[in-house]
C-alpha cells in the first residue's frame, strides 16, 4: 500500500512534546472548564429550590424556612466560582471596540499593563476574602435566620474565586503574549 502524502512518517511522533508552561496553561484552562460547568449546572438546583418553594408556599401554604437562604447561596456560589470559566471563554467585559481597533501588539502590550492591576485586585480579594473565610469558620459563624446555616462556605468561595481567575489570568496572558499556543483566537 502507499502512504497518503498527509500521513505521518511511521517514527515521526503525532504531537510535539508540551513544555511545562503550556502543560501548566492547559490544566489551569481544564480547572476552570470543570469549575464552570459544575456551577453552571447548581443553577438547575437553584430552579428546583425556587419551584418547590412556590409550590410549598402557594399550594401548600407551607413555607420552607431554607429555600430563599439556598437559592441565594447557590446563586452566589456560582457567580462567583464560574468566574474563572468567564475569563477562559473570555466572556468578562471589556470595551471590545477601541480593543478590537488596537494591533495585535498594542493589544498584548495593553494586556500586560492591565494585568498588573488585574494581580493586585486578585490578590487582595484572596488575602482579604481568605481572612473573613477564615474567621467566619473559626467562629462558627452562622446567618441567625431560622434556617440558621453556616456562612463560612460561602465566604470561602470569595477567595476561591479570586484564586481561580489569577490562575485563568495568568494563563491567559501567557497564551496571549505568544509564550505557548492556544492565546486570543482560541
């Protein structure tokens, strides 16, 4: 049989070797593929909460005494932790007009300055947003409603989500600058 003039050579290997930066991008990019998605789907459990509320409510007249406090924790929860997932799709707003408008060098050379603000906001959401986690845990720390749920899971989602955009921005940005494949026309 002869071979196609578009098939590999038989010693030739299929992909080249990924270094550790884009290995590094790659499973930064697939963490917030799943945290995306994952929440995406809490808001179904959000729905359910909602409609069994009503129902319970109107039908029933029955109120549940967790349904509002659910729904607003798993809503917040999501928001925020799919944030990450935002910035991968690039999703998050920017003012793409005078951007789009930019040459591609302008563009990453803009990147790079902004990231620097983008990094201190992050880190200061992290440092800060850990800090009440933290002491929101340690003290029990509890809504005082007649539910009465702890509210530290949600404090740490704060810092969670801090965490997962540095990490999506960082990646972002090394794609973006040409330092591995995958940058801005992905």
């Amino acid at each position: 049989m002869t071979e196609l003039a578009t098939d590999p050579p038989e010693n030739a290997p299929h992909s080249p070797a990924k270094g550790a930066l884009e290995r590094f991008c790659d499973r930064i990019d697939r963490l917030n593929e799943w945290a995306g998605l994952f929440w995406g789907f809490t808001i179904i459990a959000v729905t359910l909460a909602v409609l069994y509320e009503v129902v319970a409510r109107t039908v029933f007249g029955a109120p549940t005494s967790w349904g509002n406090e659910t729904t607003i924790y798993l809503s917040a929860m999501a928001y925020l932790l799919a944030g990450g997932y935002a910035l991968l799709h690039r999703r998050h707003v920017r003012i793409d007009v005078i951007y789009e408008a930019l040459s591609p060098r302008t563009r990453a050379r803009l990147d790079a300055f902004t990231f620097v603000f983008f990094v201190a906001y992050m880190l200061t959401l992290i440092w800060f947003g850990g800090s009440d986690a933290w002491n929101s845990f340690s003290i029990g720390e509890t809504t005082s409603t007649p539910w009465n749920p702890v509210i530290w899971p949600v404090k740490a989602a704060i810092p969670a989500a801090g965490l997962l955009l540095l990490l999506q921005g960082i990646s972002n940005l090394i794609r973006d600058l040409g330092w591995v494949p995958g940058g801005v026309s992905r």
